[in-house]
C-alpha cells in the first residue's frame, strides 16, 4: 500500500503534501526533524490522507494535489471535513 498525505503545520499553518508506503513511519520523521524541508515547520497534524495500491497512483495523485487544479481540489476538500 502506498498513502498521499497532506500535513499541516501547527507552527505556521502551511500545508505539506507527501507521498510514502509507510505513513507511520514517514509521519514520525516529519515531527521528529528528521525531514529536512519540514524540520522548521514542526509539529504537524495530519489533515487528509489517501490509500493507493500502487507508487505510481500515489506519486500522480501527489503531483496532483500539487498543482493550480490539484491545490483548488484539495481546498475543497480539507473545507468539507472542517
């Protein structure tokens, strides 16, 4: 299983969206500094995450959410679950 996440920092409230095959283990690393393009951001909450049988799923989902239409979809999305 491979998992698209998107984090938000409880410092500065900036979203981080990240794919992996091991959340917890990812999840850990970003709230312990131990990812450097998160380090200075800490601590995060997780705010949405999606289930994927396959990387490459994962990473064009991730590359989505990424984008101008991706960063709108996911907007409405993280607005819904408020």
């Amino acid at each position: 299983m491979f998992w698209v996440y998107v984090l938000r920092s409880l410092k500065d409230g900036k979203h981080y969206t990240g794919y992996t095959n091991d959340f917890d283990r990812r999840f850990h690393e970003h709230n312990t500094g131990r990812t450097h393009s998160t380090r200075r951001r800490r601590p995060f909450i997780l705010v949405h995450l999606e289930e994927y049988s396959d990387e490459e799923s994962a990473k064009k989902r991730e590359k989505h959410l990424k984008s101008g239409r991706g960063r709108e979809e996911l907007r409405e999305i993280l607005k819904e679950k408020k």
